[in-house]
C-alpha cells in the first residue's frame, strides 16, 4: 500500500515536471500567449512561490530557473 501511495507522488511530479517543460517551451517565442491562471498553479504544484501581482513572463521566469536548478529542463 505504501509503494502505491509513494508512486502516486512521483508521477503527480513527473506530471507536472513534463507540463512545466510544456510551458516553458510554449513561452519561448516572444510574444507568446501564456494563460497566468495555469501558469501560477503550475508553479505552487511545484512548490515555486510567485507574488500575487507577478505577471505570466515572471511566473515562467520563475519556473524556468526551477527546472534549471532541479536539473530538469
């Protein structure tokens, strides 16, 4: 039962390692659309605190260096 909890956890992470990747590359392009909503619960799934008022091009600054930093992107 624990192994199944525990592999639950890892692939909610590995999920959302794969949508942050997604996201980022989405964003590369200046100019490009990116939905602030998804983006800011994208990053407290990850455990990136973002202010309140940050705007989408720091949330996916701010997600990018967190994949960078975990070895991810």
């Amino acid at each position: 039962m624990l192994n199944w909890v525990l592999s639950q956890f890892k692939r909610q992470s590995a999920e959302d390692l794969e949508r942050a990747r997604e996201l980022v590359k989405a964003a590369e392009p200046r100019g490009a659309h990116v939905n602030l909503a998804k983006a800011r619960e994208l990053a407290r799934a990850l455990g990136i605190e973002v202010e309140a008022h940050a705007s989408a091009d720091e949330v996916v600054h701010a997600i990018k260096r967190y994949l960078s930093h975990h070895g991810e992107l």
